[in-house]
C-alpha cells in the first residue's frame, strides 16, 4: 500500500458495509475510524465517495470535522 493513497477494496468494503448495516447514521470520519479499523483518510475519502453516490449526506462545520448522516425515512 501507497502511503497516504487511496484505500484498498478491504477497507473500502469494511466502510461500506458498516455504513449499509445500519438503521440511521451521525458519524466523523475519525470517529467511524476504529470501529471499522481504517486510517482516518481512508474513511473520509470513503464517506465522500458515498456521498457523491447519496447514500449519505455531509454536513460541514467552519471548525471541526464534518459529519456524514443518513436518518430513516429521508
């Protein structure tokens, strides 16, 4: 693996099916980080890659990380 790459299809694959498994979703990328074992990066550039897809949405702050959400229903 590349240092500061792209994320490999394992982490890629554990990323999205944390996200798909559950109900509703509020989570940072470094906060999804250790539940799912992936560099930070890796989770965001992952959370991103959903978000382009809409299968979660992003919400930005000026001062912290943003937040990658999908509630039931929406």
């Amino acid at each position: 693996m590349i240092w500061g790459g792209k994320p490999s299809a394992y982490e890629e694959r554990r990323i999205r099916t944390f996200v798909e498994h559950q109900y509703g979703l509020s989570e940072t990328a470094i906060s999804l980080s250790p539940k799912v074992g992936v560099k930070p990066r890796h989770c965001r550039q992952v959370l991103d890659s959903l978000v382009r897809e809409g299968l979660v949405r992003r919400r930005e702050f000026g001062d912290t990380e943003p937040i990658y959400y999908r509630y039931p229903g929406r």
